[in-house]
C-alpha cells in the first residue's frame, strides 16, 4: 500500500509542469489504430500561420469513429475560421464550427466542427479549413463502428470488461491520467435486458487479474428510458458511481457515458466518461494516512489547481470538484457473471465484510 501513498503524493505535488489540451475528440476502437502525431497540412500565404489537423489523426485516415468532431489547430486567425465537410460526392454535411480555447499559454486554438447528427460508417469524407492561410484540406473514411448490431437481442445475457486504466483523460489536464493509474479495479458491463430502444445493464467492479466480479463493490443498475435510442451507441447515466482508488472508496459523481457496440455485438468501443470527484471525499478517505502534504480540501484544491487542474463547484455550490472527462474506452466480451451488490464490504465472497459493522445481512455469516 506504501506504493499507493507515493504514486498519489506524486500526483498531487509533482505532476504539473506538463499538461495538454483539453478536447481532443478521437476513438480507441479495437479495430481504430490513432496516431498522436500532429500532421501540418499548410503554410500561410496571407497570413502567419500554420493548420495542423488534429482529427482526422491524418490525411487519408481510414478509420475515423463516426461520432467524432472534425478539429483543426491554427496558429493564427482561428476566430474568423471556418470547417466545411462533405461526403466524398460533394454533399454538405451539417453542423458547427467553434473555437476550443481552453489550451496552453503557448498552444494554438483549435477550430473545431461538430456534426448536427453523426456521420455514417464506413464512408468517406473531405474536410476543408476556410483560414487566412488558405483552404487545406484532409480526406478520411469512418470506421466500421456505427454500423447497426445484426440482431441486438442477441446481446442479452453478454458482459464486457473494460480496462479504464488503458483510457485517456481530456479533462482537466493531461496530469490527471495518473489517476487511471491508482484504479484498482477493472469495470464490467452486463446486459441483462434489451427492450426496444432500452437496455437494461449492470455495471459492476472486476478483478483486474482473474476477471472475476470484485464482490466487495457495490454494483449499478442502469435502466433509463431511450439509453439505446441511438443504437448501435448507448448512454448511461448521470448516476453516482463508486470506486476504488488505491485501496480506498471514492464516489465519481453525476457519472456519465457511451459508447458504441461492433455490428456483431464482440465489442464496444468509442467510450466516453464524465462525471466530478469532490476533494472533500479524498481527503476524508486518505486523512490520517500520511499521504497528503495538508489534510485540508482547500489546500488540496490549491495543490491540483497548481498541476492545472482547479477544483470547481459541485452540486452544492462549493469549489472543491475536479471534473473529469476520459475517452478511448473500450470493452471486450467476457465470461464473467455479475450478480446485484448493495453495499459495499458486505458478501459472503467479500473477506473485509469481517470488519464492517454496518453489513446487515439476514443469514450472512462471516469471519467464522
């Protein structure tokens, strides 16, 4: 567990020197590979300036994810900027550009183009920067995903493991990924039901090296009206969900996700998380345990706000939530069974039920 202390010392005092922006909107398919290297795709002639494309990753990118923006970064002139997208015949493809300037002092603007309603897949598009450097532009096709399941009856009874840890973070910062790291469960998703343009789920915590439903940790069910109205992607939440950091329970409040299922159901990838983790529950989780420099939410908001993530107000008007935004989530068809969990360290399979005091159930007996 020392290890866990230092790794979260190192977060939290050490980790602020380098950070990136905070929207880059790409896909982590299995079947996706992305590249993180900027391509310059023009040099100014009436300007200053030079556009890069960000997403598409690159020019003749065969896999863009199909609800993904368009994101240009421009050295110059990103307020009168302009994205223009159509398919490969010519026609427009409705939506909006805005500027993303939520990036570093030194950083360009990026110009982004969000679609009205998501692109097709498997289909070919033409992105056209309008800039005082000119009009570059970049061809791209969309990947597979988005394509309708075969039969989504199928998926009933299925469970998809994720490994979070394998995730990025958009927001805050780029420092933030370190929390990835202190997870200390994967996460599984269970399709208990599927209805129409609803599917009944369970979410639960898995062992990170058996795979095994981790039965100390509550699990949630998610069963809103409409979650798969936009199938072959589903949205669940917002919810408050518990999880494990480094040995200990924190909440991620007003959680929210989706994410897209292959055509033939194996797997779902294009994940996004968002949701708000409230200093004021980590330092009553680790107070007391030598591992922040000032046992104070106010102090620890100081400390993260120098690693370029501020705290900002929760739900009740205090400054103390560091929201979080993580994409390229991705989930893989399992073996595992997760059954309901109301509470936490309550199971028989639960071996620290020993010490809850607070576990009540009829006919549980542990610690004999």
């Amino acid at each position: 567990m020392r290890a866990s202390y230092l790794l979260l010392t190192s977060l939290f005092i050490g980790c602020g020197s380098t950070t990136t922006a905070n929207i880059t909107e790409r896909n982590n398919a299995e079947d996706v590979v992305e590249d993180d290297s900027e391509t310059p795709i023009d040099n100014a002639e009436s300007c200053n300036a030079i556009a890069t494309t960000l997403s598409p990753a690159s020019d003749g990118q065969t896999d863009f994810f199909y609800r993904d923006a368009v994101i240009f970064s421009v050295t110059e002139g990103a307020e009168d900027a302009q994205i223009n997208l159509t398919d490969a015949s010519g026609e427009p493809i409705d939506g909006i550009t805005s500027i993303d300037d939520e990036v570093e002092e030194d950083e360009p603007l990026r110009v982004v183009f969000t679609p009205d309603t998501p692109l097709r897949s498997n289909t070919n598009y033409v992105a056209e920067l309008d800039y005082c450097g000119g009009a570059p532009s970049v061809n791209f096709r969309t990947s597979d995903l988005g394509t309708q399941i075969q039969d989504p009856a199928l998926l009933k009874g299925w469970t998809y493991t994720m490994d979070i840890s394998k995730a990025r973070v958009t927001k805050p910062s780029s420092a933030a990924q370190a929390l990835l790291t202190l997870l200390d469960n994967d996460l599984s998703l269970q399709i208990e039901d599927v209805a129409g343009d609803t599917l009944d789920i369970t979410v639960g915590a898995a062992n990170t090296q058996t795979g095994e439903q981790d039965t100390c940790v509550p699990s949630i069910n998610f069963n809103v009206p409409g979650n798969f109205a936009e199938a072959p992607n589903f949205d669940l939440g917002p919810i408050d969900v518990p999880f494990t950091l480094a040995g200990y329970s924190v909440m991620l409040y007003d959680g929210t996700s989706s994410a897209t299922f292959a055509s033939n159901g194996d797997y779902f990838a294009g994940g996004r998380l968002a949701g708000a983790v409230d200093a004021r529950d980590i330092v009553a989780a680790l107070t007391g345990k030598d591992v922040l420099p000032a046992e104070d939410p106010d102090a620890l908001c100081d400390i993260l706000a120098g690693a370029n993530m501020p705290c900002e107000p929760c739900v009740d008007g205090e400054a103390y939530c560091l929201n979080l935004e993580i994409d390229r989530i991705s989930g893989t068809r399992t073996d595992t069974y997760l059954e309901p969990i109301d509470q936490r360290n309550c199971h028989a399979d639960c071996a620290e039920s020993c010490d809850n005091n607070d576990c009540s159930i009829s006919g549980f007996e542990v610690c004999y």
